[in-house]
C-alpha cells in the first residue's frame, strides 16, 4: 500500500491528507479495512461495545423498540447499522427486539461482509455505498465516523495552512500546502481559537457521511456513538491533534509508516456533525455512553447482576458466580467514564 501511494504522489505531486486516508484505509487492493482481514475483534486490532458485551446491544434494542412505538409501528421499518464489523451489535440487537425489523449493514470491509452474512442470513448486506431508497427507522454508527477520511490543517501566525503528503525517496512524509477554500470554511467553523502551531482534523467527510444518511431517513433517528467530543471539549487536543493509530489492541506507528496495516482514526467533532444534521431539519442531543446506557436501563441492571453475585457467593455454586461476575465486568467496562463509558452518543431524530 505504501509503494502505491508513493506510485500516485510521483505521477500527481503531493496529495491531500483525506485522500491518503481513504487509500490506506479503503483502496480495494491493499485498505485496512477494504483489503485486510476481520479487523474489529479479540485476535484483531481493536474491540468495540458490541465486542465487549452482548449487553450493549440488548440496551440498544430497548431504543430501536422506543422509536418503532414513536413512529407508530411502521411497515418496513429499518435497523441499519453503518460500520456493522462483525455483526455482533446487530446480532445481540435483533435478537432482543420483540419485533422482526429489516435489518442492513453497510460494510467497506469484505471480510467483514463475509462474516455478517454467515452470521446473521436475514440481514441485507451492502458495500459502503448503502441500501437504495429512503426509509423509517435507526440507523446506528458505532465506532465508524472516527475511520472517516480527514484533512489535516495546522494554525499558522498568518492562518491555517494543510499538511498533506508526499514522498522524499526514503518514504513518505508529510508536506505543507495551502489550505483549500472548503477546508477553511469548516475550520473557521468548527476549529476554535486554536493556538498556534495546532493541528486540527477537518472532518468533511464526516459532515457529508451524515448529510447522505439523513436524506436516506424518512423519519426515525440515527445513532453516532464514538470518541470525541465538542468543538470547545476538542481544544486542550489541538497542539499535536487526535490523529493516531491503532495496532493488536495497542497504539500504533505514525499514521504515514504502515499504511494499510494500521487503523487510522481521530477524534469525531460532535458541534460539526449535529449542524450538518441540523441542516437536514432532525433535532439533536448528545450524551456520555454510560448515561445513555443508564436511561436504557443497564445501570439498573448492574445492580440486579450484583445482588445476585452476592446472593451466590453466600449460597451458589463457583461457576454460575463467575458467570455473572463475568457479566458484572461487561458491563462496568461499557459504562467506565474513564474508557467507554466516556464515548459520546449522538442521537440526531426527526
């Protein structure tokens, strides 16, 4: 992947930050994600809620059930999730739902479109393009907005300039460039009063991403949970920006030396994403994960769940104990402030 890149930079010069993002993460011939084996589980690279617990998707069920009733039950109506990995946050979610939806998953990966298929037959499974036509329901992304292409922008004394990237004959590195009218528009927007020398991750592709699957929504809501926060939350980040990688689970190498074979991911601009749906007239609120997963219920549930781990270790048996002491941990990993339980959770609904 990388001598491709390095191939495209000498027949056009430098290119721009997002386009060397999309390659090593979605070219056909050699993308994280689009080339590569099944990324998101214990022997891959990361793990996600769903991952985690099948609680996760249990809690979201509760939701999608919520919406369906606000909606008034409507034929056809849809849980998609963008991003779907495996399929373990749709399979522990249609398996709660005292309904039968129909259900999609939008996927870059083949392999992983390989393995919801198999896992999950009743599902429609679609490249990263999506279903055809509009619809009502949820659509949910979990864990997927932050693996959308970024330019890179640095303040300047003089205003911002763009790093995008290039090739010096012992590899690749990173060059500096006029920032692009577009780009611009968005920092001027969204950046904040970033000191200078700042680095920021313009997230167009992320505003575009919400602005298509609003046009897709009839009515219903969809569902953005990922690491990041506010434009003002984001600002003690900016001098060296939330660009980074991601490797067996640990953080990885800088984001131009393995292209391909690393994930690559920033921090999501949640002002940025709730005007692009705002723009599409559905009405936004964003939450911490544990508080969304508490008003669902599960802080409720983690009480029951130790009660009876207490109950069992005055008069259970060892294993049905560690079975629910096993639980009690799923769950206190989903809602720890510190680690998932500080995600944020957008919730955009018209």
């Amino acid at each position: 992947m990388k001598e491709r890149i390095a191939a495209e930079i000498a027949r056009r010069g430098p290119i721009p930050f997002e386009r060397f993002m999309e390659m090593a993460l979605y070219d056909p011939d050699g993308g994280y994600f689009a080339a590569g084996p099944l990324r998101s589980h214990e022997r891959g690279d990361f793990l996600t809620s769903p991952e985690v617990s099948t609680e996760f998707g249990i809690a979201l069920a509760r939701f999608v059930e919520r919406e369906y009733h606000r909606l008034g039950g409507p034929p056809g109506f849809m849980v998609m999730e963008a991003g779907a990995g495996s399929g373990s946050l749709l399979a522990s979610l249609l398996d709660a739902l005292p309904f039968t939806p129909r259900a999609a998953a939008v996927e870059a990966s083949p392999a992983a479109r390989e393995a919801v298929g198999a896992r999950l037959p009743q599902v429609e499974v679609y490249p990263r393009s999506g279903p055809p036509g509009r619809f009502r329901g949820v659509v949910i992304a979990n864990e997927m907005v932050d693996n959308l292409p970024v330019a890179v922008a640095v303040r300047g004394a003089e205003g911002w300039s763009e790093r995008w990237v290039g090739a010096d004959g012992a590899g690749l590195v990173l060059v500096e460039a006029p920032v692009r009218p577009e780009v611009s528009v968005w920092l001027d927007a969204y950046a904040g009063e970033v000191p200078v020398g700042g680095v920021v991750e313009c997230q167009l592709e992320a505003a575009a991403w919400m602005d298509r699957t609003a046009g897709l929504l009839e009515a219903g809501s969809i569902l953005v949970i990922d690491y990041g926060g506010t434009a003002e939350g984001l600002l003690p980040r900016r001098r060296e920006g939330t660009l980074r990688t991601y490797r067996s689970h640990l953080p990885g190498p800088h984001p131009l030396d393995a292209p391909g074979a690393s994930d690559l991911t920033s921090d999501v601009n949640f002002t940025a994403l709730m005007e692009a749906a705002m723009e599409r007239g559905m009405e936004c609120e964003m939450v911490r994960q544990d508080e969304f997963l508490a008003a669902l219920g599960l802080a409720d549930r983690l009480k029951r769940l130790r009660r009876k781990e207490l109950e069992l270790a005055r008069t259970g048996g060892p294993m049905e104990r560690l079975r629910v002491r096993s639980k009690v941990k799923e769950i206190e990993t989903l809602i720890d402030p510190r680690g998932l339980g500080g995600f944020r959770i957008l919730t955009a609904r018209r």
